[in-house]
C-alpha cells in the first residue's frame, strides 16, 4: 500500500488527465503519449520533473538517460529502497524504463536559484575543498573527477550534482554510507561515502546545494574529462 501522501499526491494529478495510478504505470499501448505515461512521475517529481520544494523528491529532468534508467531498475529490481517506486515500477520492462529515462532526459527546462545554505563559513569550505580536491589522506577523490567540472554529469551514466536541495543530497550520501543504497558492482560511490564522516557529507551537501547551476546545463560526454575517472564503477562501465 502506498503511503497516505503519496496516494493523494497520485491520485490528484492522475484525476485530471483521467487516469488511476495502475493505468498511468501500465506498460500498454498509449494513443495520448508520453505525458501520460509519466504522470507518476510529475506527480510527486514536480512538473516535467523539475522537482517540488521541499526538497524531498529529485530533480530528474535533463539527467542523463542511462543514470536515469539504472535507477529505474534499481528501484524495480531492489537495489534502492522507496517502496512508491517499487510498487509503480514493479511490473515494467527494461525497454519501458528505457524510453522513460530517455524522455526526462532529453527536457530542457530552468533551474530556480539555489538555496541560501544557512551553515558556517568553515563546514561549507570543508565540502568545497572535497568536492574539488578530494582527501588524498584518506583516498577520497574529488567529486568533480567522476562528475565532471562543472559538476553537471558525464553521459551517459553520471549524474550532476548541482541544482538538488541540500537535504536530498544529505539523505542519499548517508544511504550509501550505511548500505541502503547500492550500485552496480563495483559500487564506488559506497567506498568512497565508507571514508566519509558524517560532517563530511553535512558538508559537501550544503556546499553543493548553494551553488547555481551554470548554462549548459546538460552533462559532458566522457571523452571531456581531463583524467580518467579515479576508481571503476560498476554502474558507469
């Protein structure tokens, strides 16, 4: 069942276009398009997947299409916990998922300014410092080395990490901190998060969260990036 929230959220979008949850997440024959094969998604995403303000539920617009699509099978296959996302994915096919991803990520739409971070001077030069240099002490790369310079993503698989509330960032770096998130084999974002402290991740979030989005917005291809990237990756090979 899902929760009570959700379920109205669902059901208040799907009533105007004359939908139920079921027959929005079906993969069948759809004559009116891709809007209504997505309404639950833009129901708890935001409009077009711009996401909603309090920060609970990500942006997924203009994410690349593959780091979209691993997550849709994360979430069906139970590699990500959040069970309103197993339950509309549960019963769809790789190729469905495919043309979902491919859609939020082909839409262009503004980013709102960021967020004042409201924390000390020092935490949010302790998250800059490792999001651009990394911990070399501690064998902890720059974030920019596997998510690009411009912190955008680098297609087809990374994703940006600008222009996500501070809160959202905190929730998902704790979650592969403690195991509740995982990625494909090698799973690399979980051994660099193990080397993390909790005033880490507080702090790379904040610092993340508080810088504008530059235009372009989209992600780099591979072939951009100064270096390799530092570790393998499973869910980028």
């Amino acid at each position: 069942m899902l929760p009570t929230r959700i379920r109205t959220a669902l059901a208040a979008v799907l009533a105007l276009l004359g939908l139920s949850v079921a027959q929005a997440a079906a993969p069948t024959d759809d004559p009116r398009g891709m809007t209504t094969r997505v309404a639950a998604c833009t129901a708890c995403h935001g409009k077009q997947g711009r996401a909603t303000p309090d920060g609970y539920f990500p942006r997924i617009a203009g994410k690349p299409a593959g780091y979209l699509y691993q997550q849709l099978v994360n979430f069906r296959d139970g590699r990500r916990q959040y069970r309103p996302m197993t339950h509309l994915l549960d019963h769809l096919s790789d190729d469905y998922l495919r043309e979902i991803a491919e859609h939020f990520a082909s839409l262009e739409v503004p980013y709102p300014p960021p967020a004042t971070p409201g924390l000390a001077v020092a935490v949010l030069a302790q998250g800059k410092a490792l999001v651009l240099k990394g911990d070399a002490t501690r064998e902890v790369p720059a974030c920019i080395r596997c998510h690009g310079e411009a912190m955008t993503g680098v297609a087809p698989a990374i994703p940006g990490l600008l222009g996500l509330p501070r809160d959202y960032l905190n929730s998902q770096l704790g979650a592969w901190k403690t195991g509740q998130r995982h990625a494909a084999a090698p799973d690399c974002m979980a051994k660099i998060t193990a080397k993390l402290t909790s005033t880490d991740i507080t702090a790379v979030a904040a610092w993340l969260a508080a810088q504008p989005v530059p235009v372009p917005s989209k992600a780099v291809e591979r072939s951009a990036l100064a270096q390799p990237l530092p570790m393998d990756c499973g869910g980028v090979q």
